[in-house]
C-alpha cells in the first residue's frame, strides 16, 4: 500500500530531552516535508526536501532541524524541544514536476507531541 | 511572498443543503495549482479537488466543486447534497502553503 509512515504517532517528553520523529514513504516521490498543525492557523511548513541532500526552511523552522539522507526518509529532529513545540506534526510527499507545487500531497497519520 | 487566507473559522449546513468554503490567496506565480484538503476527526489528510490556473473551466469531483476566480485570486469550495461525513476542517493550499482551516458541521 502507498503511504508516509510516521513514527511515534504520540509523545509526551520534557523540555530539553532531544527527540526524533521519522518518516518514511514508499512512493520514490523526491519531494517531502514536515507541517505543524495549531488550532488557528493551520498547517504551517517547518522545512522541505526536493530530493536526496536537498533540504530548504520553510515558514517555521527556528528549532527544528532535518535530513534527507534517503530518498525515502525525512527525520525531524528537534534538538532541544520547548514547551511552544507542542503540536501536531505532519510529514508528507509527492513527486515533483515542471511546474512547483502541482502534485497532491499524501500525508503521514501525523504525530501528536507534548513537550512539559 | 505567497499567503492563503480562508476568512470562516466555523461554519454549519444542514444535511442535504449546498454550502460554501471561502478562500484568498496572493502570488506573482502566473501557473500554479490549488488545492482543498479535507481533515476529518480521524486527522488524515485527504485531498478533495485541484484546479490548475491556466485552466478556465472550473473543477469538479462529484459533490465537490470549486468556483476559481483568477484574477480576484479567490478559490471557494462548494459542496453539494452535504452528507454527515462531510463534517471536518477544510484546508485551502498551494505552493506548499496552507490557510488556517474552517472547520465545517454537517447536522442532521
């Protein structure tokens, strides 16, 4: 089945405890990218991958950091988690084309974090 | 830069009534595609319509459909015949942005 898989779909940790969340598709799409979701404002992007060892920041980045090592995996790491990171994480992939932003989305289940 | 704004935090229709999804956007892109994508409770993520810009004719999937007005950069979503599992947040997107969501109720 075509899917993102993310990893832990929940996780309560504490302030300064460095946490991965992983992400895998099995779609060979080369783009992928990671959303945090707030009530109020949406899916905003943290940072995207266009392939292999081609990252970019998004809108939210400040404390966050990523790789794309794999074409097929795309970890956020979160170096020193605050409590203002609590959230629900999004990773998601689609191909890429001629023309940017043209091809859907599939999203992982997403990842409920708490930070205390 | 490129923002998208949906202006109804909340809205209801009644079963079997046509409602309306509103959404702005602003770019200096002159192709670009735009989506809506639908959360249910179950939080998954599922893509209801795309419409590209170069294309005059308005999309439709069904009960879904979109009118798109390039030049007032407006992209609304209709949704006919609701049905009780329209009941989600409706995100507007493109270009990797979303809009903050409206959260649509769909009552018995």
């Amino acid at each position: 089945e075509a899917q993102v898989t993310q990893n832990p779909r929940y996780l309560i940790t504490v302030t300064g405890k460095k946490l991965t969340v992983t992400c895998s598709q099995n779609m060979n799409h080369e783009y992928m990218s990671w959303y945090r979701q707030d009530p109020g404002l949406g899916l905003r992007q943290i940072y995207y991958s266009m392939n292999v060892e081609v990252t970019d920041k998004g809108d939210v980045p400040e404390g966050y950091k990523v790789s794309r090592k794999e074409k097929r995996n795309f970890p956020l790491i979160l170096e020193s988690p605050s409590p203002n990171q609590t959230s629900l994480y999004f990773c998601a992939s689609s191909l890429t084309g001629v023309t940017p932003g043209a091809n859907v989305l599939t999203f992982g289940a997403g990842s409920r974090l708490t930070v205390l | 830069a490129q923002t998208v704004t949906q202006s109804q935090p909340e809205m209801s229709v009644q079963e079997a009534e046509t409602v309306t999804l509103s959404c702005t956007y602003d770019t200096s892109e002159s192709n670009y595609y735009l989506f809506w994508y639908k959360q249910p409770p179950s939080r998954q993520m599922i893509l209801v319509i795309r419409q590209e810009a170069y294309k005059q004719q308005n999309a439709t999937e069904n009960r879904f459909s979109v009118n798109f007005q390039k030049a007032a950069k407006s992209f609304s979503l209709k949704i006919s015949d609701s049905q009780l599992g329209d009941t989600a947040m409706y995100f507007c997107a493109f270009l990797g942005r979303f809009g903050a969501g409206t959260r649509l109720t769909v009552k018995p």
